[in-house]
C-alpha cells in the first residue's frame, strides 16, 4: 500500500487534504491525473447504467437535504458507528475493524455490549500501542449536521447527505410524475456523500466525503422475480468492474450478509469484495430493501408513493433493489489492481479506457525544429480525438518512465526516420515493445486499443 501511496502523490493522483496546513485527517485532493481518472470512471459508470439503460433515469439531488429525510431513513438515529478508545495513547477505532483486524472475524451487526464483550474475551491489544486498556464501546452518529440560517439561535438543522438513495426515494413520485416510467425502471445517481467517519488510512478507501454510485430498480414484487433481478443485477457489477474498468476477476469475491449483520428490512445483501493490499473489503454492495424506503417516507411525509397500473388500476407499493458503489474506492481499486513492477519499471497497467492519457507524444530530440514541429502536428491532431500528453524533457528513457507511471498505454515519437518515410515509433507500455506505424493510422490505432 506504502508504495501505491507514495506513487499517487509522486505522480499526481491523490494528494493528502490541506496538506500545507498540516494536513485534515480523512480528506484527499486529486491531482492532474487522479481527476482524470475520477473522471473517466465516473463517466463510464454514468454511461453504462444510465445512457445504455432503456429503464433506467438518473437525477442530480441536493447535498443538503431537509432533517426529515434522515429522520425517516432511520439515519438521524440509526446511522452509527460502534466506536472504542484506547485509555493509553487515545486511538479511536470503530469496534468491528478493532475485531477483524485481530481475530479475523466479521462482527458487523453486533450491538455495543456483544462488541465489547469479545474485546474484553479475546483481550486485543490495541494496534497503536500494544496495551489493553479500552473505554466501552460506544456508538457515534455519521451524518454531518449543519445549520441553516446566519441568526444565532434561529438556525434549522439540516443534514449533508450520507448517501445519495435517498434523493432518490424523496423524488420517486416527482420521476413517476414527469417521465413516461413503467416498472420495473431504475433511477441513478451520481455524487458526493458526507460521513463522519474515522478510519486507520488506507488512503481514499473511508473518506469523510466521497462519490457514489447508486441505483435504485423499482420493481412490483407481484410481478417480477426479485431473485432473478438480483443475480441479473450481480452479473452486471461484476461485468462493469471487470469488463470495463479491467479488473481481474480472481481479486474480486461475493460475500453474503447473514442474518445478523444484515438491516432487518433487507431480504439478502451481498458485497462484491476486491482483496486490496490490506486485505479483502467491500468495493460495491447489493441489498433488496423491499419496500421499506417508500414505506417510511409516505408514512413522515403523509404522500402517497405508491404507484396506479394504468391498465387495471391497481395500486402497487413498489419494491426496490439497490447496487449501491463508491467512485473512490472503485479508483483506488484499479489503481492497487493496475500497480505492477516489471524489471525494475512501474507500471501503472490501466486499462487504456480509463487510463488518464490514451498517447503520449515525444520528439526524439527537442533541439530539432523539424522534429518538434512534426510531432507537434501529430500531437495537435490526435488531442481532439483524445487525451494526448506532449513531453519534449530530458531523455526518451525517462519519458518513457514518466508515462509508464500513470498508467499511459502507448508513446508515440517522432525521430529522423519519421521525416523520410512519415512513420512513427509506438512504444507498448506493458510490453516496452516498440514497433513502426504510419502517421496516417495513428488515431485508429489508438482508437482500435480503446475499443477493445
Ligand atoms: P462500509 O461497511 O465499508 O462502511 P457501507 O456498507 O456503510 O460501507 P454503503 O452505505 O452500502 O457502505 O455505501 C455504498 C458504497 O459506498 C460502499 O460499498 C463503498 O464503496 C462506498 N463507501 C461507503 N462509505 C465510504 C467512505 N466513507 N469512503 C469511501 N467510500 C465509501
């Protein structure tokens, strides 16, 4: 992890938040080629299950939302972490990781005296220090307050948001309304979570904010089959990480909730796990929540959310599937996936669909006019097809170096054979191998790489 940590700063992917200042615990900024990434990714999410979806709308709900929402999500009260502190040195951890970390063992779930009692049982010493001296487990709430309003003392509370799906429930009737919807139908969302959370590092794995992706398909439980539209639906996350952003198939594992860490209103939730370098965790979850979202939030909101068949006029609570993902750690995924070190090089293996720049391109020599100026023409043209870096610095070795630590898939140079016979040199990232293409076939090229 040291060295995926220590190359996403060197190379402008994640750096740490308000860093000059000391740093901000939990908080990370992207750099150059990090939002880039972010970007490609949340793109490719937003294109496959929304643009590509005939059933499926997408919505752009506010971060702040009225107190209700969360009173009705069961958020306001439920939303808790079961944190313990070190008496000795001050740690804080939430009493589940403290557990798994230690014995290995999935306590999600577990209320605060259970938590405890196997702390005290299996007496595990605390990571930072070594000694065993906890408080009780004790639970803290997630969601952000704020406060709305500049009057002291006449100020509303509000939530930031700790999950967008409930911008989706709180705005079902508004999509039914203005849409031509039929069930089953999804709606998508696409943005920024807030969770007070703390967590032992990992880089962007547990964030304070961060970017989810999360659907929710409505469906009538009367009339589809909740089972088969749950495997479809762990067929198509699996087909999205692996497919299209690369990911190998034997990091990735399924593991079910049983009954006690799952919510009591979920029939089954599943997590697709990836194996990160510090260990097996959950990168996306799948639950089918019934129908328990609408069900609250007609019952604070005293709306009626049920949906009228136009044909027999029947009224139908509908039920509803979640795959829910974070953005973040789906990059954090490909960038632990992609690392690899092959005869004393880093390579960032991305695929080229998600790399930051599809090419880049070099003179051989930057004190050669007519060098320059043919590569610059290659560069200019293949910069309005892609993402296209240029680079004239130093040696074609260390340009070489540069790229294949972002993750580039091919460089392109131009040298002196190239003003004879107007080819130019490809150079492969995984492989190093290079070959001689024409000028002419250098965007279907790169474009053939990316479609594949
Ligand atoms: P965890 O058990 O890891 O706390 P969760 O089960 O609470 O996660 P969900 O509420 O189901 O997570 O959120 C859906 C997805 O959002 C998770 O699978 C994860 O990818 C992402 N996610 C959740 N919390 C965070 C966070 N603090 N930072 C980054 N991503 C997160």
């Amino acid at each position: 992890m040291d060295k995926i940590v220590s190359l996403s700063k060197r190379r402008g992917f994640i750096f740490p938040g308000s860093e000059i200042y000391g740093g901000l615990a939990n908080t990370y900024d992207y750099g150059p080629v990090g939002a880039e990434l972010l970007r490609n990714i949340r793109n490719l999410w937003w294109d496959n299950f929304v643009h590509k979806k005939t059933d499926i709308v997408g919505i752009d709900a506010s971060l702040i939302s009225h107190q209700e929402v969360w009173k009705a999500s069961g958020h306001a009260t439920g939303f808790a972490d079961a944190l313990v502190d070190c008496k000795n040195c001050k740690l804080r951890m939430r009493a589940d990781h403290l557990i798994e970390d230690s014995t290995k063992e999935n306590s999600e779930g577990l209320n605060e005296e259970k938590l405890s009692e196997i702390i005290r049982d299996r007496r595990i010493a605390c990571p930072n220090c070594g000694k065993f001296n906890w408080t009780e487990v004790r639970k803290f709430n997630l969601l952000f307050p704020v406060n709305l309003g500049i009057i002291e003392g006449d100020q509303s509370l509000a939530y930031l948001r700790g999950e967008t799906a409930q911008g989706m429930f709180i705005n079902f009737k508004n999509v039914v309304d203005s849409t031509r919807v039929k069930l089953p139908f999804g709606i998508a969302q696409l943005g920024k979570s807030f969770r007070n959370e703390i967590t032992p590092g990992n880089s962007v794995f547990r964030t304070l904010e961060f970017e989810q992706g999360e659907i929710e398909y409505f469906f009538d439980p009367e009339v589809s089959d909740w089972q088969e539209l749950f495997e479809n639906w762990k067929k198509q996350m699996f087909a999205f990480v692996t497919e299209t952003l690369g990911v190998s198939k034997d990091k990735l594992k399924w593991r079910e909730h049983d009954d006690k860490e799952r919510s009591f209103y979920s029939k089954r939730t599943v997590d697709l796990e990836y194996e990160f370098p510090f260990g097996f965790k959950e990168l996306w979850g799948l639950a089918y929540r019934t129908d328990y979202d609408l069900k609250q939030h007609s019952k604070f909101s005293k709306q009626d959310l049920s949906i009228t068949d136009p044909q027999s006029g029947k009224k139908i609570a509908p039920h509803v599937i979640e795959p829910a993902v974070g953005i973040n750690r789906l990059l954090l995924t490909v960038l632990c996936d992609a690392y690899s070190e092959i005869e004393g090089r880093v390579v960032l293996k991305l695929s080229p669909k998600i790399a930051p720049y599809k090419a880049a391109v070099f003179p051989l020599l930057a004190n050669k006019p007519e060098l320059v100026e043919k590569a610059k023409k290659v560069y200019e043209d293949l910069r309005k097809n892609f993402p296209t870096y240029w680079d004239d610095r130093g040696n074609i070795g260390k340009r070489y170096l540069y790229q294949d630590e972002i993750g580039t898939p091919y460089c392109l140079t131009i040298d002196f054979q190239t003003l004879q016979d107007v080819t130019i040199t490809v150079r492969d990232r995984d492989t190093a191998k290079q070959e001689r293409i024409s000028i002419d076939s250098v965007s279907e090229f790169i474009q053939n790489n990316l479609d594949a």
